[in-house]
C-alpha cells in the first residue's frame, strides 16, 4: 500500500504538464484562426472595394472627353468625379461618410480610363500599397497586400451619346 500511494505522489505533476502543452497548442491554432480569417476578411474587402468602385466610375463622366485617347500611363488626377470614385470605392457612397472597416485611403485608389465614353471603352479601379497590420500577441508585422483591379466597361459615362438631344 505504501508503494501504491509513492506512485500517486510521483505522477501529481504530470496531468498539469500534459494539460500546459495541450493548452499552448490549442489556444496557438485559435490565435492563428482568427488571425488568418482577418486577413481573409481584409483581402474580400479590398477585392469589393475596387468591384464597387468599378461599377461606379463606369457611370460616371471620364477626365477626357469621349473617343480620346489616353496619351498617359497611370492613375488619373483630373476627372470631374475622381473624388466621388475613390469615396465610392472606400466608403460605398459618394460624399465619403460611413465605416471605413480596412483603413484604406485615397492615395491608396487609383482609377485609370481605357478610350472611356458612352458604351465604349473602360474603366479600372485599383488598390495599390495597401498595408495590412498582422497583429499577434508577440508578433507585429506588416505585409504588404498584392495590388487589387476591376475594370468595367463604359456605360453612360455621364454624359450624352453624341446627336442625341435631350440627354435622357
């Protein structure tokens, strides 16, 4: 009996061993879990970020008129509704006001016109030099998102199909 209870007393440490290991690992993969499904939530909401502002600037005026050419390459910087796009793309609305969940900004945004006018050529929308902030206890680290791009095709662009008068 002496025997049996010098066992008892020698395997007392063992279940809180086992358990601290069991429980690292565990509560490991849940950090990793959450943290990777941020990071997916983040690369969805850039991906939609350009799609919404896509759609929009497809039906918005372009920054030359219609049937030009673009002579330059890149984001544009003048365009009638430039401002209301990249509002578009961020927030989901044109004046520029709501949650902005991902902390993307307008430098962020760039919108370049492909021949655009009324049912013709096309617009793209894209994130470039997002950051994400990979945040884990211990780990502070940014990565930087790949650049994002939708393109839509001209719509009314805005303005009026030429001869047509009035413009409905």
């Amino acid at each position: 009996m002496v025997k049996h209870i010098k066992n008892k007393s020698d395997q007392r440490g063992g279940t809180l061993i086992e358990f601290t290991v069991v429980a690292a690992v565990y509560f490991t993969m849940l950090l990793a879990i959450c943290a990777g499904s941020n990071l997916y939530f983040t690369h969805n909401a850039l991906v939609e970020a350009t799609r919404r502002g896509a759609r929009y600037a497809a039906t918005q005026a372009a920054a030359s008129p219609a049937g030009t050419p673009r002579t330059t390459i890149g984001c544009d910087s003048t365009g009638p509704s430039l401002a209301a796009i990249r509002n578009y793309t961020i927030y989901g609305n044109a004046a520029g006001t709501g949650p902005n969940l991902i902390n993307l900004q307008p430098a962020n945004v760039c919108v370049e016109y492909s021949t655009f006018g009324v049912g013709q050529g096309s617009v793209s929308v894209s994130i470039t030099g997002y950051t994400y902030n990979f945040v884990i206890p211990g780990i502070n680290r940014q990565i930087s998102m790949p650049p994002y791009r939708s393109t839509a095709a001209g719509e009314s662009a805005g303005t009026c199909p030429e001869g047509s008068s009035p413009c409905t």
